[in-house]
C-alpha cells in the first residue's frame, strides 16, 4: 500500500513537471527540459517526446525570426535606396530656374516617396506583409502637403478610414501611388484662395472597398476631357486602378471627387 502511494505521488510530480514545460514552450521558453530517468517507463517516454518538440520548436522560432530579420532588412533597404534617389532629385532643383522642370522634379520626387513610405511602414511593423490604410494615408498626406505648401496656404485633411482596414503591399504602392497624384493635383490647381478641404473616406461593401477622394476646391474646368486634356498623374491614376482590377468614377461639380473601386 505505501509502495504503490509513493509510486502515485512520484507519477503525478512526473506529470506536472512534463506539463510545466510544455506550457514553458507555449511562452517561446525552450530552456526547461523533462528530466529522463533510467525507469523507462511511459513517462521516460513522453518526456523524450517532449524535450525532442523543445528542440524542434527552438529551431523553428529561430529560423523564422531570422526570416523576419532578413525581410525587414529588405523593406528597410529599398526604402533607403529610394529616398536616395529622392534626394538626389531634391539636389537638381537647387540651381533649376525653369518652373516646369522644377515641377517635374517635384512630382518625380514625390511618386518615389510614396513608394518609400510602404517599405518605411513594413520595416516599422510586426507584419511583413500589411500596412494599416488610415496610418498610410495621413502620413503620406501630411508629406505631399509639406512638399507643395505655400506660406499662406491652409488646407485640411479629414481621413475617416477605419482603423483595422490593412492592405497587402502590392495594393499599398499602387493605392500610395494613386493618393499621390490626386492630392497633389488637388495641392496644386483647386484652391484658388489656398485655403480648403481634402477628405479621404473608405467603405466596404462584401468584398470590394470604395475609396474616395474629395476636395471643396473650383472643380475642374468647364468641358475637360480626360483623354484630351489630362495631365501624366491623371493617366497614371486610370492606369494603376486598371492594374488592381479596379474602377475609377469622377466627377467636378463646384468640387473634385474620386471613388476608387477596387
């Protein structure tokens, strides 16, 4: 009778050691180990298995931060190499006096920042393949307005995006990259008076989003025709919505709106 409550007690201290290390793995924790006696008996058994999982798992985590590692190291490069390029942009218009090339320039400039951004946020974030939307575009925002900013000029943004909407990479540049050219045109040409409003508004619906761009600017003149009179970053706002098998809706009433589908 003591025999077989001695041989109970020591199963259970067996069992709940074999359990504290399993649950030591369940924090990323592979330092614990089950102690293997010379019974070999079931419990010598289970807790092979389970030092063996320790070292599976161990070798799993590690090679997979170290993926982690080398993915960051990726976004953090291509966005170094493209704020390069930025800055070397930004060097030409030093001694540029010509205001088309200096406006070329600028858009240049801002088109590779845009893309920048994605690769700036994915190196700043756990997630390696989506970005949150809303932080995107306040942040991209924010910087075209810095770029094409005048002393008197007072715009506002509004971006009512909901907070867990993120998007893959892929989508991120060419959504960045759509954002770009219509704020900027906005910047540019709506404000005759420098001061106004830029709303960024997204809805779902099923599985499609709705992207809208709006200003309470002039609006667009009297009888414009897309084909015949809009400039490179209204082809390329077509051209990238086209590449996410998306549609684009505009209208000019005394205002200027876009309805990216996507």
């Amino acid at each position: 009778m003591i025999s077989s409550e001695i041989e109970t007690g020591s199963a259970k201290v067996r069992s709940e050691k074999i359990l504290e290390v399993i649950m030591s793995y369940a924090r990323l924790d592979f330092g614990e180990k089950t102690i293997i006696s010379d019974k070999g008996d079931v419990y010598d058994a289970i807790g092979a298995g389970v030092n063996m999982l320790g070292e599976e798992l161990k070798n799993s985590v590690v090679s997979l931060r170290e993926k982690e590692q080398l993915l960051r190291e990726i976004h953090h490069r291509v966005k170094n190499n493209m704020q390069i390029i930025s800055s070397l942009l930004n060097l030409q218009t030093h001694n540029v006096k010509d205001k088309d090339f200096l406006a070329l320039i600028t858009e240049s400039r801002n088109r590779i920042n845009s893309m920048a951004l994605v690769h700036e946020m994915l190196y700043a974030t756990t997630d390696f393949s989506k970005i949150s939307l809303k932080d995107y575009t306040t942040t991209l925002c924010n910087s075209i307005y810095q770029s094409y900013r005048k002393p008197d000029m007072k715009i506002n943004f509004v971006v009512n995006i909901p907070s867990n909407v993120s998007l893959e990479i892929d989508i991120m540049v060419h959504l960045g990259m759509i954002l770009n050219e219509i704020v900027s045109n906005s910047l540019k040409y709506a404000f005759d008076n420098n001061e106004g409003i830029i709303s960024v508004l997204l809805e779902q619906k099923d599985s499609r989003h709705f992207l809208s761009i709006e200003d309470n600017g002039k609006g667009l003149p009297k009888g414009f025709n897309r084909e015949k009179d809009g400039n490179l970053g209204m082809q390329l706002i077509y051209m990238l919505t086209e590449q996410l098998n998306g549609t684009v809706q505009m209208e000019s009433t005394g205002r200027t709106i876009y309805t990216i589908e996507f």
